[in-house]
C-alpha cells in the first residue's frame, strides 16, 4: 500500500472508508510507537524495493534521539538459511544468491 509520503510498502496499511481512521504498520505492531510521520524517513519500502530475499527476516523499533525528538525506525535482520544477523539489508547475507547463481550459470 503507498504511504502518505508516496512510498510504496507492504507493511503500510491505512482504512479511511465509512468514517473510520486507521493507520498502521504491521511491521511494528500496536505497541511499537508508530506514528504516520515516521513513515517518511523509514527505510523499509527502499529495502524491500532493493531485496526480495524470501529467507529474510526484518525486525523494525522505534528508536528516539536526545530528550525524545528524532524519532525513526531502526531495522535489523535475520537470515533464516544462515542464521546470521546484523548485515546490511539493501544487499542481504550473501549466501542465498550464490544458491541462485548456482541454478542458473550465466551462459
């Protein structure tokens, strides 16, 4: 679903019809502090746009800054196949393409 920001993301959800208001992202849940305004400095719809990895795992929080302002969304990663974390979602773990690239040999 396209945030108000202009984003697309699967997290993302919003229902305004018969007078309802609900906005939320699935990602963080009810009781993660999630508010529409993060969503335009989040950095989930560029790393789903970058990697569509199916072993993947993104956890999302709401990080604060110094007194409470700066809030944003800090996302770390998991990878099913490996069971390795901490590595940079836009490119993935690595292991899981060199699967793909054995499959498929470039001719």
């Amino acid at each position: 679903m396209r945030t108000r920001y202009g984003k697309e993301c699967t997290y993302y959800y919003e229902d305004f019809r018969r007078g309802r208001e609900l906005q939320e992202c699935r990602l963080l849940g009810k009781d993660g502090g999630w508010k529409p305004v993060l969503c335009k400095t989040c950095p989930l719809p560029g790393i789903l746009l970058a990697n569509a990895c199916p072993e993947m795992v993104l956890r999302a929080t709401v990080s604060s800054g110094i007194f409470g302002f700066g809030r944003r969304v800090m996302v770390t990663t998991w990878c099913r196949r490996t069971n390795r974390s901490g590595f940079d979602p836009h490119i993935g773990c690595g292991e899981c393409h060199t699967v793909i690239k054995e499959i498929h040999p470039p001719k």
